[in-house]
C-alpha cells in the first residue's frame, strides 16, 4: 500500500520554527518529492522541491528560511522552517512522484497545517 504522511505542523510565534516531516512508503522509486501550501482562499503553491538528481528548488518568498533536506533510509523528506511569518500560515502537502506497485504515481499526503499567530 503506498502512502504519504506529513507530521509536525502545530502553531507558533512569528520568528518561531517548525520542522515538517514527510514519510512514503510502498513506493519502489521516487523522484520527485515537494512540499506545497494552500492558504486560506488562495491557490496551492508549490515551496520546495527536490528531484532524483538532489537538485532543490525553492520559491523566493521562502529563500533563505525554509531548508528542505531528505533522509533515503527512513523515505523520508523534511522541511525545517525558520523565521515564520504570519503570511507562511497554511496546509502544507506533500507530493511524491515515483514507482510503485501498479507503475507510476504521484501521490499527496492528507497535509499538516501551519499557523502562525501572535
């Protein structure tokens, strides 16, 4: 059974931190993994990414704070977030693109939601 799990979001205090974790499993090869948001009443954006080759990318408005890393012996994908803005407030989603049991996939995780508030 494939699946994607995103923990450890929760509420903080503006300049506060948070690490996301994402975890998959079934999955026999990845090579997309991404961290996206949805705010309130906005659009799912995507945040960070990395690919099979390691290369991350990262929207501007995240440079600099956010560092998304990955640990291939747990299949897991982490976002640590620092400097947190009241504006970063969201469900954070993970997506992984890969082969699994039935061939390709691209599949999310239900999302850890991120709020931060004074």
């Amino acid at each position: 059974q494939v699946r994607v799990v995103e923990s450890g979001g929760g509420l903080v205090q503006p300049g506060g931190s948070l690490r996301l974790s994402c975890a998959h499993s079934g999955i026999f090869y990845v090579y997309f993994m991404a961290w996206h948001r949805q705010a309130p009443g906005k659009a799912r954006e995507l945040v960070a990414s990395v690919s099979s080759g390691d290369n991350i990318d990262y929207i501007d408005s995240v440079k600099g704070r956010f560092t998304l890393s990955r640990d291939n012996a747990k299949n897991t994908v982490y976002l640590q977030m620092n400097s947190l803005k009241p504006e970063d407030t969201a469900i954070y989603y993970c997506n992984v693109k890969g082969v699994g049991p039935s061939g390709g996939l691209d599949q999310w995780g239900q999302g850890t939601r991120v709020n931060v508030t004074s």
